[in-house]
C-alpha cells in the first residue's frame, strides 16, 4: 500500500499490487532456497501454512487494505481462493492416498503443467487487457512490483537477522535465506487467477500479478546464485550459525579430526 502511495498508483492497479503481495508464498521460493542452500524444509513448510491460511487472510486483507480503491468482493475472493488453493490440495491429498505411489510416475510432469498454466494465465492477462498494458499507466507497476520483490527479500533477511539476536538456534544462516525467499516471493499465479475471477470488470488489476511472475523469478534466480557465490568466495559453511566468513573451511578441519579420532580409536 505504501508503494501504491509513493507511486500514485489508483483504481484497479492499485488493488493489484495489494493483492499480489496478500498471497502466499510460491513454489518458486522453494526452488530459489535450495540453489542458495538455504534451508528447504523451513520454506516449504511456511509456504504450506501460508497457502492454506489464504482463502481467509486474502479476503481480510484486501478488505483492510484495499477497499478505499475499490468495492473489494471479499465473498468472492474468499469462494475462488478456496476453489483455486483448497480443493487442488484435497484432491492431491486424496489422490496421494488411494494410488499412492502409482502417482509418482505422473508428478514427474507435473512441473511442466504448472508452467504451462502460468503462461496461460499471462496469456489470459494479456489478451484480457489489450492496448491498455502498454500504457504508460499500466507499465508504471513495472517498477513498482520490482520494488515490493526486493524490499519483500530486505524485510525477511532484515527480520530474521535481527531474530537471530533473540532466538540464534532458530534463524540460523540457512533459515535466514529461506525467510528472505518466503517473503520476497509471492504466488503470482494466484494472484492474477484472483483479479481475473474476482475482479472480471476490471481485469487491469491482475497487471502488476503477471509482471510480478516474470520479474520474481529473475530476481531469485539472481540472488540464489550471487549468495552461493558469495558463501563459495568466502568459505562460509551452508549450516553456520549466522554466515561467519571461514566456516566451511573450519567445519571441514571439525569433521577430518572427528573422522582421525573415530579411526584412530577403531584401530585402538
């Protein structure tokens, strides 16, 4: 909202810039995690939580937030969010416990699917907004969705660094990653499937939703790369305490005595 304010933003990109950072996280933060090596269970299981708190945080959100743009349908959102996230879940879940591993063979393309759907939806988004995305006023939300993903990854690196001070065993360096990716990245796709269904008479505002998709994905894959780099440069162990430079060498020294000691004691 802040964002929306410095920017001018009004009407319906305004509400799409709220709704795309209302949403959960996305399966791409999970992706981003594990090329940083960040911790990988940690994200994906706040990315669960916050996915099934979505269809009643959404529409209470937006309610808050972006009803002095426009009549925010929270009824709508809340039924669609529930059909979009809820009942895909369930029928995983129940699909998962009748065939059980008969079903891996087919996950294996799921990957390809979701992909799929997405450039459907941008596809969707495009041919809904015509002339209008290429206007100066639609192309604002540009740069203003580039700066809800980067100051998405200060807050949650900011957040669990200063966590680190109050609870270290719980926001260690490798949590510290998986935060940032949590909060910088937002499920898009959602996102725009929302604005699309909910706000159908204003399809402008699943806009900001699509560029936050491409954009999003650049930007992790950026800073995954640039922090394995920088751990790589720098020694720093993928489990050290709060990324203390030289710790991938002293941890690797810890585990040669640990591995002199144990032989030296078999052959005791």
């Amino acid at each position: 909202m802040l964002l929306c304010w410095i920017f001018r933003l009004d009407g319906p990109l305004a509400v799409g810039v709220i709704l795309v950072g209302c949403c959960p996280s996305g399966t791409s933060s999970n992706v981003m995690s594990y090329l940083s090596r960040g911790d990988v269970a940690l994200d994906v299981s706040i990315g669960i939580l916050s996915t099934l708190c979505a269809p009643f945080m959404i529409p209470l959100l937006m309610q808050l937030l972006a009803s002095q743009y426009v009549s925010v349908p929270v009824e709508s959102l809340f039924l669609n969010a529930v059909k979009v996230v809820l009942f895909p879940i369930a029928l995983g879940v129940i699909c998962h416990m009748i065939f059980g591993k008969k079903i891996e063979k087919v996950t294996v393309a799921l990957p390809i699917v979701s992909q799929v759907a997405i450039l459907l939806i941008i596809g969707v988004v495009v041919a809904a907004n015509g002339p209008k995305l290429f206007q100066a006023a639609s192309l604002l939300a540009i740069p203003v969705v580039m700066l809800h993903n980067l100051s998405g990854y200060a807050l949650g690196f900011g957040f669990s660094k200063l966590m680190y001070k109050v609870y270290p065993k719980g926001f260690r360096y490798a949590q510290q990653k998986a935060i940032t990716f949590e909060v910088g990245m937002q499920d898009s796709a959602l996102g725009a499937t929302l604005a699309l269904q909910s706000f159908a008479t204003n399809p402008l505002a699943a806009v900001p939703s699509t560029f936050f998709s491409v954009w999003h994905n650049i930007s992790g894959s950026i800073l995954s790369s640039w922090w394995r780099n920088h751990d790589d440069k720098h020694e720093i162990h993928w489990d050290s305490d709060n990324g203390e430079k030289g710790s991938a060498k002293d941890a690797d020294s810890v585990h040669a005595f640990d591995a002199d000691k144990a032989t030296a004691k078999a052959e005791a």
